[in-house]
C-alpha cells in the first residue's frame, strides 16, 4: 500500500517537474532511479512518515554494500527535492528535519579534462572514420562532440534542441538550462558546419536536433554514450572521461587561456561563481604551476653541469 501511496506521490512532483521546465528530462530520469533506490533499500515506508532515523538508516546500509558517497548524497539529494515539492503542496513531513540531515563528505577531486593534444586526438579518430565511410552515425556524433566541445553545455542541454532553435544569422542558439535558467550557445563557424553537414545527410523530418538514426525520435544520452564510448577506444587516448568531461575541459581549457571567471560562469549556466572556482580553480592553478616552474625566468637554482 505505501508502494503505490509514494509512487502517486513522486509521480504528482514529476509531473508537476516536466510541466514547469523545473527538471530537464536527463535530471528527472536520474532522480527517478535515486527514488527507486531509496525505497528499495528502506522498505516499506510511506514517503509522508520519513524521519531523520530513516535517512540515517539508509545511509548505513548503503554503505555496507560499498556504495560512493557520491552516489549516497545524489539519492538523497532526490528525496530532499520530493520533501520539498510535497511541503510547497502542504503536506506535512512531521518527523523529518531537512536542516538537520547528516550526508557523507565527498573527496575534493582534480577537475578532468582533455588537454590540446588529447582533443586533437580525439577529433581526428573521427575524421579518419569519415573519411573512411560516411555515416549518419559517424556525422551526427562529430556534430554532437563539436556542439559540446565548443559551448560547454550540458549533455541534455544539447539533446533538448530542436532544428529550428539555431540561429544561423547570428550564429546562437537559446537553451534552458539547469534550475529553467535560460541562456544562448554562441556557435563559431566551425561547428555550425558540422551541425549543417549532419542536418544535410539526414533524410527525416524529426524537429529534434539529434535523431535517432531512423529519423522516427529524438536521440538519447544512453545512445549518445554507447558513441562515445566507440570514439573513445578508437582514440586510444588511456585516461579515463566520460561524454560529462568535454564540459569540463570546455571551462579548464578557457579558464588557463585568460578567460575571466564570470565569463566562463555565464557559459556554463551557473548560478554562483564560486560553483565555477570550486570546480576548475585547482585545474587551471595546477597547469600554472606547472608552467611556473619550466619557465627559466622564475629559475633560482643552479643548472647542474651534467648533459
């Protein structure tokens, strides 16, 4: 009974999410799955009595079973946003405290991104597989890498726009973003040319952007990643990235050539700079270092005499 009871219940804030723009399609699958998850490992309770105790519950059993804190924190992240939406409904959480919810600490990682000559490698086993053979496939994803390469946007930003979205005339196209913030792509001629080579060999009337190879529904994340994936191992690049990292390396690859953080942070669609610096900050500090230290200018011990 409290299955179904919370199903209504989450599917009344999904609902509500996809009518208001206020998650994208990408956010509300992952949200969808981290719920699942809660419930499958609370048992059988009902979503209007969660406490403190069950979350702290669930925590612990998580843990048991080797989960990241990482992966913990986001589940949780996705009962809070239900809490949430339920409260501004007016139903009334009278054992749950959202203030006082404990959440495992996540490790600070280095910020991954692909460097100039992992980039290059990465573009050319693309081309080279064009030029082979060319395909709606091999087309439609240097367009896709092309688009998220040289906006940074989000892999479900990208999915999201229509044909008809894109602005040749002034070479941008308007999104909504994370949080329904709206923003604009601004294209450089260089991908507005793949985007227009893929549009060219597609024979569909599909309004998405990105289409299944069919032509009958918009392209998907999942589909999109098995791509990458056979890019990737072609490239033979040996660092681990995921489709996520090319926004990474969007913002570090700017941020090290002078860009200016609030610039950077508008491209990105964040809210708070410190967002911005809290991600790419050690990166880019790391990369000057580095070039701190090779420059002779800044050298103060003696060169040892050995060749």
């Amino acid at each position: 009974m409290n299955q179904a009871n919370n199903s209504s219940l989450i599917e009344t804030c999904i609902r509500s999410a996809r009518i208001t723009d206020e998650l994208c399609s990408a956010s509300i699958a992952k949200y969808e799955s981290s719920l699942r998850k809660f419930f499958l490992v609370i048992g059988d309770k009902n979503l209007i009595d969660l406490s403190n105790d069950d979350i702290d519950e669930f925590i612990i059993q998580m843990k048991k079973n080797s989960a990241s804190n990482a992966r913990i924190r986001n589940v949780i992240n996705a009962v809070k946003w239900v809490v949430i939406s339920l409260q501004n409904k007016r139903y009334i959480f009278k054992q749950l405290n959202l203030l006082t919810i404990k959440q495992p600490k996540l490790m600070k990682k280095e910020v991954n991104y692909l460097t100039d000559d992992e980039i290059g490698k990465f573009v050319d086993c693309i081309k080279q597989d064009i030029r082979k053979n060319e395909t709606v496939k091999n087309i439609r994803f240097m367009a896709f890498l092309m688009l998220l390469l040289q906006t940074g946007a989000r892999i479900g930003e990208v999915l999201s726009i229509n044909t008809s979205d894109i602005n040749r005339q002034n070479k941008e196209i308007p999104i909504i973003g994370k949080g329904s913030k709206p923003r604009t792509l601004f294209l450089k001629d260089e991908t507005i040319y793949w985007l227009d080579r893929y549009l060219l060999i597609r024979s569909d009337a599909e309004k998405a952007l990105f289409a299944t190879q069919d032509g009958q529904s918009r392209w998907q994340q999942t589909d999109a990643g098995r791509s990458f994936r056979k890019f990737k191992t072609l490239s033979g690049i040996q660092k681990k990235f995921t489709v996520h990292t090319l926004r990474h390396t969007f913002a570090t690859q700017y941020l090290m050539r002078g860009a200016g953080i609030n610039v950077v942070q508008s491209a990105l669609g964040h809210s708070d700079p410190i967002t911005t610096l809290k991600y790419y900050s050690g990166a880019v500090d790391k990369v000057k270092v580095k070039e701190m230290i090779n420059d002779k200018h800044f050298n103060f011990i003696p060169e040892s005499e050995l060749k």
